[in-house]
C-alpha cells in the first residue's frame, strides 16, 4: 500500500502497478481549517487534496471511503460531502 497522506488525519491508499481500489480515511473533527493546531480534524482543502490524488491515479478504478469522525462544522461536511459527489462522474 501506498500512503499519499499530506495530513495524518487524512490518507489515500492504494496497491500500485496494477488496478486497485483506493482508501480514503478521514478522522477527527471536520473543521473550517486548521489554523488551530491544537486540534486534529479534516477539513475541505485535505479532503479535496486526498480526493485529486485519487483521481489523478490512473490505477485507482474505485474509491472507498472510511469516516471516524464525531462531526463538526456543518458547512465544510457539506463542502466534502459534494467534492465526494463531484468525483463520481
């Protein structure tokens, strides 16, 4: 497996050299941004830099999506959950 993580929140994995199905994680808070690094979270910038390194992939065929999150901000989960949509096509 491949680790394309740019947060330790948030990671794509992926089997490379041959077709394979990517991992997405997202863990803690969703948050506005990071400007408090006091707290560990997600927020819509890491989620659509994990997303583009997915589709950027060309061995990735399909995504799966795990969330460990107790919430938070309810417009950056909204801003993640249409880039989500957005990817599909």
């Amino acid at each position: 497996m491949v680790n394309t993580s740019k947060s330790k929140n948030s990671n794509v994995s992926t089997n490379s050299k041959k077709p394979s199905i990517g991992i997405i994680t997202v863990r803690g808070n969703v948050l506005d941004d990071l400007s408090d690094e006091s707290e560990a979270g997600i927020t819509p910038a890491i989620a659509e830099s994990q997303i583009r390194d997915a589709m950027e992939d060309e061995n990735i065929k399909g995504v799966v999506v795990r969330i460990d999150s107790p919430g938070g901000s309810a417009l950056s989960s909204e801003l993640i959950y249409h880039m989500f949509m957005e990817s599909k096509s």
